[in-house]
C-alpha cells in the first residue's frame, strides 16, 4: 500500500528526529527543521515520535492514496485539502484509496514547514539509523532526495475498508485540546544561551546583537538561517579548531553577519560561536520566512532546560488524552 506524488510541491522530505552518533565521522544530523511539529503530527495519529514523517516546505504536494489510511497535519498552515475539501491542521483524518490531499498556500504566513503523519509510519531508506533525508550526501528518504512527479511513497500497513466507517465515526467523536505551546505560534524573539566565544565579542557586538532586529536572509536554506543587521566584531583576532556543531549554534564568519545553523549543519564549523537558539524556540525560527525580522533575548541554561521540560510534560499530557484513539486505530491496523 502506498502514496503516489502527483505534484512533488517546492521542497518535500522525508524527516525524521536525525541521524544521530554519527557526527564524529562527517555525517550530519539532519531530521525535522522544527522538531516539535514533527513529534506532535506522530502524536496525533499515534505513532511513536522516531517514526519518519513528510517534511513539506511553503508549496505542498498533491498526493494520491492508494490505501486507507489516518492521517494529521502539523507545523504551518498551508491549505490542506482532501479532495479539494478543506481540512484543518492539529487533528486526524482518514482518507481511502483513490482520495488526494493537495496544499494550496499559506494564506496569512503562518510559517514555512507543515508535517504530515500517516498512522503506522512511512518507508523510505534507512541510513545509520534513520530515514532522514540528506539533501548534500543524498542519503535516506528516498534516494536522499527531495520528492518527484510520479515518487511513490510505501506505507507500513493499512487499515481494512470494513473497519474505515467505524474509523471515521470514532474521530469525528474524539474532541482535541491541544495545550499552549504544542501548536505553531510566530515568536519574534528568541531566546540564546552564552556560546563558547560569547565574552570575546566587543561589548557593542554583544550590546547589538541583543538590542536590534536582524533580518533573514534570502540566502537561507536547511543549512543554516543567514542574518542580516549590525555586524558583530571580535575584541581582538581569535584563532580556534574547529569544533562539533548544535541545531540552533550561532556562528559569525568575518563580515560579521551572523548564522544560524540548522538542520542540516556541517558536522564540525570554524567560525566564532557567540549563542545557542535554545532548544525550545527553533521551531519558531524555522518556521520564519526570508525577508522576516527576528530578535535575540539572553536566558540561562537552566531556564532553557526548564522550558522545555514543561513542553515535553504537555507532549505527555497528549499522549494520554489519546490513549484511547491510539488503542483503537492500532486493533484495526493491519502491517504489512
């Protein structure tokens, strides 16, 4: 049973949580550029939170579903349809053989990535330990590649047509609140932790960074979020090796504009790392746009590690508010 690309969209991936333990030889993480869409799109069709899910950038796919299937939308919204029948993001659906899910475009800039869940997982090339799409060494996904015009996408099972009436009667019932914090919400300014170099920026370097806007460049990709502003200075020249880089590290190469490095960074980075996006607040960045301005707020690790406690205890809490669904899609699920 499978899922056929009729349109591939601008940039559609498969994603997973990366692929991790492999940096010391070269290999990059990659996975979701907003990982918390990413874990609450597996929530709500009940699938673990390792499992692979579409990555889909600004202009969505046009998808045809061979087989029935549960599925949930996360991240921006990008005008889901099912049969030209507009759906909504953060809840669950099924669609049957033949239906298409199309994505129109994002009507009022809600952001940039939506993910799509199918209940059981999708199939794709397991590499090192994950299905993560690497777009530079092409690797995992399907053929480490962003998708095609007529890709065809395997599903891990199906769900029997005679259950598909009960399956459909039963989520229409189910009622969904999702707490604060889980959904997509636009957040200005993010919040850094001190890098490894933070003290040896002038204090105007560090004074600018934290008190202006920068501006997303449109030389932006899964690499790294260029940004444009106040240049940013070393109080005297530093020379340094090379170090392991984070999801959300702050480099300043010599022009002083800084980089935000994302999901798909180089292993090891040479330049300068003046902060750390914490954990918590990539998504936000992820999901802004080129042209869009951002601004940087200094916290604690501490308060760091706090913030994100409390989201995982909410991704927690709606695991247990679907127990029910997961137990009842899972006696009508069928793998292959």
């Amino acid at each position: 049973m499978s899922i056929v690309v009729i349109k591939p969209g601008m940039l559609s991936t498969i994603q997973d949580e990366g692929r991790w333990q492999y940096q010391r030889l070269g290999v990059g993480v990659t996975g979701a550029m907003d990982p918390s869409a990413l874990r609450l799109a597996n929530i709500l069709v009940g699938n673990s939170r390792i499992l692979p899910c579409l990555e889909i950038t600004l202009t969505g796919p046009t998808l045809r579903f061979d087989s029935n299937a549960c599925i949930a939308i996360t991240g921006a919204f990008l005008s889901p349809h099912i049969d030209n029948k507009p759906i909504q993001n953060n809840r669950s659906y099924i669609l049957t053989p033949g239906q298409t899910l199309s994505f129109k475009s994002s009507p009022d800039n809600t952001g940039v990535r939506a993910y799509l869940a199918v209940f059981g997982g999708l199939k794709g090339n397991k590499v090192l330990n994950s299905f993560s799409t690497d777009l530079k060494s092409t690797l995992g996904g399907i053929q480490g590649r962003a998708l095609q015009k007529d890709d065809i996408i395997e599903l891990n099972g199906r769900f029997r047509s005679r259950h598909i009436l009960e399956i459909k009667q039963f989520i229409a019932s189910r009622s969904l609140y999702l707490t604060s914090g889980l959904g997509i919400q636009p957040r200005q300014t993010l919040r850094v932790i001190p890098g490894t170099h933070f003290a040896k920026f002038t204090d105007d370097s560090i004074h600018q960074f934290l008190d202006t806007e920068y501006k997303i460049s449109a030389q932006s990709d899964r690499m790294g979020y260029r940004l444009q502003g106040c240049s940013l200075n070393l109080a005297e020249p530093l020379q340094i090796y090379s170090e392991p880089t984070s999801f959300g590290t702050i480099q300043v190469p010599p022009d002083g504009n800084p980089i935000v490095l994302m999901a798909d960074r180089q292993s090891t980075g040479g330049y300068p790392k003046l902060a750390n996006v914490i954990t918590a607040d990539l998504g936000y960045l992820a999901q802004s746009l080129p042209g869009q301005s951002v601004r940087f707020s200094l916290t604690t690790i501490d308060e760091a590690q706090k913030i994100w406690a409390e989201r995982n205890t909410r991704f927690k809490q709606l695991q247990v508010q679907l127990r029910d669904t997961v137990d009842f899609l899972t006696e009508k699920f069928t793998y292959f």
